[in-house]
C-alpha cells in the first residue's frame, strides 16, 4: 500500500479539509436578531375578534384581588369598581395605555456587545424555567438541582452564541433560605456571563439587596440604573383573572429601581384558561393586558415585555404539555397578538416533554422554536436545555439547542434577492464553460455567506459513520458540553469585588 499523500508539516489533505470546515466562517450565515412575523395563525378579522372579546372582558369582568395600590393607582386613571369589588378597565382606558406603552427598549449586557434592541419583529432566543432537576452528565439520570448546576449552565451559556440572553434555568434546591436563593442566584448569573440576564424573587423586599450587588458589580452606587442588564421575571396575574399582591408588590420594586419587566401570564387550558384555543387567547391576552395596565399606571411607557404565553395541558390526565402543536399555534398566536399592537413580545417555545436528548426532544424543540420565531416573537423563553416538561435541565440539550437554533435563525433570515445573488452571468460562464458551478466566485462566496454547516448533526454517508464509531448526537454534545465545561471558567466578577460581596451576603458558591 502506498504511502498516504501529505502535505507540508506532515498534514494530510483529508486532516487539512477537516481544519479548514471546522474554522467559523467569515461571515456568520445564522445571526440572532433576524426578522420574523412571516407565520400569523390568525387572520387580521380573527385578530380583532380576540383583542374585541379580551377589551370586553377586562371591562364587563374586570380583575380581582387588586393590592390598595394598584386600586388607587387604576381608577385615578380611569379604571371603575364593579359591583362585585372587581377593578374594571374600560375600553378608552386600555387602549390609551396601549398608545402610550413601550414599544421598544434596550436590554442591556455588562458586556455592551451583548445588548439587543426588543421590539418590532426582531427575534432572540434565551433561557427561563425553574427546574428542580437535572440531567446528570456522568450517569444520565435526573437529580436534584444544585447551586453549581446553575453555575455550571451560566458558563455553559456564556459560551453559546445562539444564546442571547440567560435567565437562570434551575433552581438551587441545596439553598433552603428564599433570600439566600434569590441573592445566590443573582450572583452566580453575573459571575458566569455578561450577556444580560433574568431572575425572579420570592418577595419584593429582596429586590433592593439584589440591586446593591449588582450595583457592587458594576463599581459603585447608582451603577445599575444607568445600564440595567437584568430584568425581572414576574407573573403579577394569576389565571384566571385576578392578580397577585406579592408579584405586583415585586414588580413595583424593581419599577423604583429602572429594572425592565418580564410580566408573565401563564394560564394552562381547560385548567386556568378557556380549553378551545380562542377563548383561552382571549382570556389571557386580556389578562397580559392588564398587567400593562398595572405597570402603566405608575409609570407610562415603562420597558415591559409582553409575555402571554398560553401553556396547554393533557386535558385526559391534567398533566402539563410543554410540547406539541397546540402550544406551538398558541404561543404563535400570542405573538401575532402583541406584534399587532406593537408592544415587545415574548412567548416560550422548546419546552421538551422528553426526559432524554433523542428523536423526541428534537421534533418537540425544532416544532416549536420555528413556529414562534416565525411568527416574530421578540424574547422567546424556554429555548434552551429544558426537558421533562420543564422539571428537568440538560447540558446536553443546551448545545443540541444551539445548532437547533442556528438552523431557525438561518430559516428566519430568509433569501436574499439582488443583482449579486441572481447574477445570471455566473450562470452563463459555467454553462459556456466548465459545465458546472463547483469552484466558482459565486460559489465560494456563497458557500461561507448562505449555509449553515452543522457541527454535531451528521451528514457522513453510511459506511463512513460506521467506520468512525456510529456516534450518535447525545454523544458528540455530552462531549461538548464537557469540554466547554472543563475549558471555560469566566471570572466575571474581580477579588476584590468577590471578597466585598461575601463579606456582605451569605454567597455559598465556592
């Protein structure tokens, strides 16, 4: 057998051709940001039915449960008590509000490369959830979540372009104090990445001593307001319609302290919201209306997203449906919704019901990525590394969600029409000359700016992929995850900041 051919340094052609694939290209054929709102479930008389029905509702039903507060607040603005002792908003309230609310606003990272711009149609995917579990990388079995889990995540995140911002994913059940937690998890988010991030708290009193270390961080009083790169994660309504005194109390905490707000309504079907699809939109949309009504009755125009994300529920068991197509259509439709008014969206997506990271967990996250992105949902949650019906956490499925995501983002991007890339007299030269496109100008450029080549999907014929160890997906991320883990140790936060911080909160991670 003859010798294998090499070149200069003892490289073979094959290993050069390897090297020269795995290099990132030149220009990035799957950035975040694109453009969507080409899918929209809902016909423009459907949409008006739904806002319509949910106008009805808020000043025919009203909402119950409304903290002193927020009472005095809305009806100085308009808002009327009914009968029933529901605060009601009437249709020339709501819609004044909805002229006067933020369309959009910049979500700020520590890190100023990482700030996006929310509103319009732009789309970002990110994080959220609270699983108590995850899935181990050594054994593969689910445990409870841990403080260095969601260390570990927020590296791990950090080192994934796809995603854009990270909202812790996990909760720390080795921290039993609530404060603890709620200062704990703060800090291990900013020091694992400076992409902005998303907590929530357990009281609003908590939000003031978060906001000193994230101040501390920064390097001194003040800091934070002057870039806020956390939001706050809250759900002021609880389905169905009335609202949450601890959540509002919280969400006005970090109102005084210039910390956008994620309002979350997550009513689940046939449970807490209509079981037919229409009434369940109408219902909730009416609900994530009036938490805009709460936070702009204290201050117009305040950076709220606006997150109606209808959850569905197996109605033959009660059990949550983090997947499928009728979540998929809702949350798609929630988004239409909100882009319609033009308010910043958000909506969650890929939240797998699959316990493992196989064929399940794919078509559950690829169906439901694509169908919210397509449909412009401007911060959508979920995205990343849930499995088991948001019980469970996986770094594996972190970085198959990665490569899951560049593929939506290169679908959203769309095609490209110009002179360049119809360019028929690239057609003309390989017809009259070499009979074939390989090679070509064209092509080369093309090549780095229109396709997206993955790195754990494989694309090996038959016999090669047997010959090199039928490596499976799980496999190649498990190693991945690993090495990024192993390789990637941010210190986001300097000794003597660290030491201060300690000094003056209870931080348990070591």
């Amino acid at each position: 057998m003859s010798p294998r051919r090499t070149r200069r340094g003892g490289q073979s052609s094959r290993e050069a051709m390897h090297a020269q694939r795995a290099r990132p290209p030149a220009v990035d054929p799957c950035p975040p940001g694109p453009t969507g709102g080409r899918y929209r479930p809902l016909g423009e008389g459907e949409v008006r039915a739904i806002y319509d029905t949910a106008l009805g509702i808020l000043a025919e039903i009203g909402m119950g449960e409304a903290p002193a507060e927020l009472r005095e607040k809305a009806l100085s603005a308009g808002a009327e008590l009914s009968d029933r002792g529901r605060l009601c908003y009437p249709r020339a309230m709501v819609e004044d509000i909805i002229a006067g609310a933020c369309r959009s606003f910049t979500f700020h990272g520590r890190d100023p490369a990482h700030d996006i711009e929310v509103g319009g149609e732009r789309v970002y995917f990110g994080t959220g959830g609270a699983a108590v579990q995850t899935l181990d990388l050594e054994s593969g079995d689910y445990r409870p979540s841990t403080l260095e889990d969601l260390h570990d995540f927020t590296r791990l995140a950090d080192a994934l372009k796809n995603i854009a911002w990270f909202t812790r994913c996990c909760v720390a059940t080795d921290v039993p104090d609530n404060f603890d937690l709620d200062i704990n998890t703060a800090y291990t988010l900013v020091r694992g990445t400076t992409k902005p991030i998303g907590t929530s708290f357990f009281v609003a009193d908590h939000v003031d001593p978060v906001i000193t270390l994230f101040d501390r961080v920064l390097g001194g009083e003040g800091r934070f307001r002057d870039r806020p790169f956390c939001k706050a994660h809250v759900s002021p309504v609880i389905s169905p319609l009335r609202y949450g005194a601890d959540a509002v109390h919280v969400a006005l905490a970090a109102m005084r302290n210039r910390m956008p707000l994620n309002n979350i309504v997550a009513a689940q079907s046939g449970a807490t919201a209509p079981a037919a699809p229409a009434g369940m939109l109408a219902s909730t949309l009416a609900e994530t209306l009036s938490a805009l009504v709460m936070v702009n009755v204290f201050e117009r125009g305040y950076p709220m997203i606006f997150s109606n994300w209808p959850f569905v529920i197996d109605l033959r068991t009660g059990s949550f449906a983090g997947s499928g197509g009728e979540i998929s259509l809702l949350n798609a439709a929630s988004v239409q919704l909100a882009n319609w008014l033009g308010l910043p969206s958000g909506a969650a997506c890929s939240m797998a019901d699959a316990k493992a990271v196989d064929a399940q967990m794919g078509l559950e996250k690829a169906l439901s990525a694509t169908a919210v992105g397509l449909a412009g949902g401007n911060m959508l949650y979920e995205s990343s590394g849930m499995m088991a019906s948001l019980l469970g956490a996986s770094f594996e499925a972190f970085v198959v969600d990665d490569e899951m995501l560049s593929l939506v983002y290169r679908l959203l991007r769309g095609i490209e029409v110009n002179d360049g890339t119809l360019n028929p007299g690239a057609i003309r030269e390989a017809v009259f000359g070499e009979g074939h496109f390989l090679g070509g100008a064209d092509t080369m450029a093309a090549m780095e700016r229109d396709y997206y080549y993955p790195a754990l999907s494989d694309r090996q014929d038959p016999v090669s992929w047997m010959a090199e160890g039928k490596r499976t997906i799980l496999e190649k991320a498990n190693e991945r995850a690993r090495m990024i883990l192993e390789d990637h140790h941010p210190e986001y936060i300097d000794p003597k900041t660290d030491a201060e911080l300690r000094s003056r909160f209870n931080i348990l991670l070591p």
